[in-house]
C-alpha cells in the first residue's frame, strides 16, 4: 500500500463517512488534517495516511484532497449520515472497520488506527516504535490511565492503537470480529467486546504483549494531559456528539497554538529551550474546558 512508512510496513489508518467531510464551517477531518499542519513533526506523517471512506461523499473529499484513499464497501448499509453512539448504524460500522483492519494485518502491515476527532500534535512514532518497544504487540491509548503500562485496563480506547502485524494480532483480530454474531455480545460495541476478551484472557491465552498509553502523552478529554511539553495526541473522548466535538477541538487546536506561540516568544526572546523559566511557563499553560461536550 502506497501509504505504507518506511521499510517496515507501517502505515497510519483512519475512517471517515459524509457526517466528517461535511460542516457549515470546520469539518472533523479538516481539524484532523489540520492537526498534522501545526503539530511538531507530523506533516510528513500525511504522507502515510491511508483514508478509509465509507459512502462516496467521503470518498469524493478524499480524492480533492490528494490524500491515500480506500472505499471500503459494506452491502446493504448508507453510512452517510452521522452514526449515533450505540445505534445499528454505528455497531455496523464499528464490526465493519475491524474487519478491515484484520485484512490489513494479515497483509503484513502495521499500522496505527486513530479516529479523526485525534489531534496529532507530535510524532508519535519514536515512542511507540522504540527499541524497547519492538517486542509489544498492542498498544493502547486509554480514557484514564491507572499508573501502570502494564496492567490490564479497562478503559482501553480503540480510537487510537498500534499494532504490529504477527500470527498472534491476526488471530486476535479474527476471534474480536467474530464475536459480533455471538449471543452474548450482539448489543456491546466493538470496543467493550474487546474489553471483555482481554479480561477473559484471550490476550494472554495467545501470547499478546499489551501496553496501555499513559495519558500524559495520549492525551483525552477524558483525563487531559498536564503537561504541554510532552503531549503526543489529544482525543476527544467522553464526547459522543460530532458537532461537540468539533466545537471542542477547535479550542484544542487554539491552545496548542497559544503554546507554541507562548514557547517561540520564549525562544526569540533567549530563554533558553530547556530552562527553569521555559519549564515554569509551560507547566503553568492549561488546556480549556472542554465546554461543549459537558452540556
């Protein structure tokens, strides 16, 4: 796939319908795009971005845009209009995505899947791929962080993992989709259904390296992270209303731009990248509330 990064099969995947394309003003996926513009080293990342268009709309936008485009088809179902939470339309979609992020895998290739309400606001590569990471098989951002990487958590977010590509994934993903015509899971969402398999002990039963995010650096609107300096990616989770969302993220968008403007003042002015004074004034920036989506 054209979209894949580097030598190593890795590619960066995210879902969009007409209800993300398509606003009176900002769009979901504008801010999203727009996030990769002003973030710290993740313009290039654009360029191993593979859109997945669910309804010819999205579709259209993906192509005006020039970006790695996917039409990914599901017979009998119009995922045009917005897919509110926990209703058919919205559990179809979910099933549907892992299905296709399964294909993916058994393809051979890595790939972050991240929603398009994710701000990307740093690389998130160096971290997630570093040395001491190439043996984890999942990792995972999460709503709360418990304090541990390691240690089971049940506020796992699958709007913003990395896997790698093994027979150990594949299976995983394979057993996960399956579960959507099990009796005891027909009315959970994709996400819970995956919960409880970790819980049951599939992860372990097929030899799965899992790490949690810590949200210091995978931020949400869920535990924000305190630390400006250090954060990777700012989702707006706890947050089921697109147009919330959106009101929300531009705020997002605002205060990063705010931070970097505050540290570049900083600069110009000789204080010196990594001094007391720069350190003070970055851990006294806060992000706004997310007011919008506490109504």
């Amino acid at each position: 796939m054209g979209a894949s990064k580097g030598n190593n099969k890795t590619m960066i995947i995210a879902m969009v319908n007409k209800a993300y394309v398509e606003g009176e003003n900002k769009t979901m996926l504008d801010l999203f795009l727009e996030s990769f513009w002003l973030g710290e080293g993740t313009y290039y990342l654009l360029d191993h971005l593979l859109l997945v268009a669910v309804d010819p709309i999205a579709m259209d936008r993906c192509k005006f845009l020039r970006l790695h485009c996917y039409k990914l088809v599901v017979e009998g179902v119009d995922f045009g209009a917005e897919q509110f939470f926990m209703s058919k339309g919205f559990l179809k979609l979910m099933w549907s995505r892992t299905r296709f992020l399964a294909d993916v895998l058994k393809r051979g290739y890595n790939f972050i899947f991240t929603d398009t309400d994710v701000m990307w606001l740093r690389d998130p590569f160096p971290m997630i791929t570093s040395p001491n990471r190439t043996n984890v098989d999942i990792q995972f951002s999460c709503d709360w962080f418990n304090g541990n990487p390691w240690k089971e958590s049940k506020a796992i977010n699958t709007g913003f993992y990395f896997v790698r590509s093994n027979n150990k994934t594949v299976s995983l993903f394979e057993t996960w989709h399956a579960m959507k015509d099990n009796s005891n899971y027909t009315k959970m969402k994709e996400q819970d259904v995956l919960v409880s398999l970790l819980r049951n002990g599939l992860f372990t039963q097929l030899g799965l390296k899992t790490r949690f995010l810590e949200t210091q650096y995978f931020s949400g609107f869920c535990q924000d992270s305190k630390d400006f300096g250090s954060v990777i990616t700012v989702h707006a989770n706890c947050c089921v209303n697109i147009r919330a969302k959106v009101i929300d993220l531009v705020v997002v968008l605002r205060d990063w731009k705010n931070f970097k403007a505050t540290i570049n003042v900083g600069i110009r002015d000789g204080v010196a990248k990594n001094s007391s004074i720069n350190e003070g004034t970055v851990q006294n920036i806060c992000w706004s509330k997310h007011a919008a989506c506490r109504r």
